[in-house]
C-alpha cells in the first residue's frame, strides 16, 4: 500500500464521522449510531480504494457497505435482526459466488506467497 492510500484513512472517517454527526445534530435521522453506521460504510468503501478489486474485496467492501445499509434500516425500526442477519448470510452468499467468477483477479497479497514458496522449492 502506498503512502499515499495511507493517508487517506484518517479523513475518510473523519468526514464520514461528521456527517453522522451533523444529520443527528439536525434531527434529520436521529437515534442512528452514525460513528459505527459510516465507518462501517467508509470502511467498505476504503477497502476499494486501498487494494482495488481482487476476490477479497468484491466480497468484504461491498458486505460492510450493505451492513451499513442494513444497519440504518435497523436502528430507524424499519428492520428487524431476525431478519438483518439472514440477509446478510445469503448477501455473503452471493458475492462469494462473484468472487468466483474467473474475470475478478486473486489478491496480490494472496499470489507473491505461493510465488515465493515456489522459487524456494525450485532453488
């Protein structure tokens, strides 16, 4: 990961933070835990932008951006978590089965070990 990608952690959640903050500070959405709901979000989001798209990320980004959905939908009372967390197995489900698909490349970090192990049996 560069410097770069590094420092953008920090004011992703900053802002996302603050926006929370301020729907609540407006009574525009009340009652939500808006410092969990978007760092769940901001979270999925950075998990894009830091690493790309590999089979890691088309399953963990989008998973904390719809538990950030689902979570809104949960504390505003219009989702109950005998049904939230079924929804998100079968969503888990589902990106794993697009993690499959042979167009979505393996991880960096998942390739350069096998190839290291490789070129030490070689040697």
């Amino acid at each position: 990961m560069t410097p770069e990608k590094k420092t953008l952690l920090l004011p992703v959640l900053m802002i996302a933070t603050g926006i929370g903050w301020l729907l609540s500070a407006m009574n525009v959405a009340p009652g939500i835990n808006w410092v969990w709901t978007l760092s769940l979000a901001a979270v999925g989001i950075l998990t894009f932008v830091i690493s790309g798209l590999d089979k890691f990320t088309v399953v963990f980004g989008p998973l904390l951006i719809g538990a950030s959905c689902l979570s809104v939908l949960r504390q505003t009372g219009r989702l109950h978590l005998d049904i939230e967390v079924p929804i998100l197995v079968i969503f888990v489900g589902l990106l794993l089965l697009i993690a499959r698909v042979r167009a979505v490349p393996i991880p960096t970090w998942a390739v350069e070990p096998a190839r290291a192990a490789n070129n030490e049996k070689e040697a």
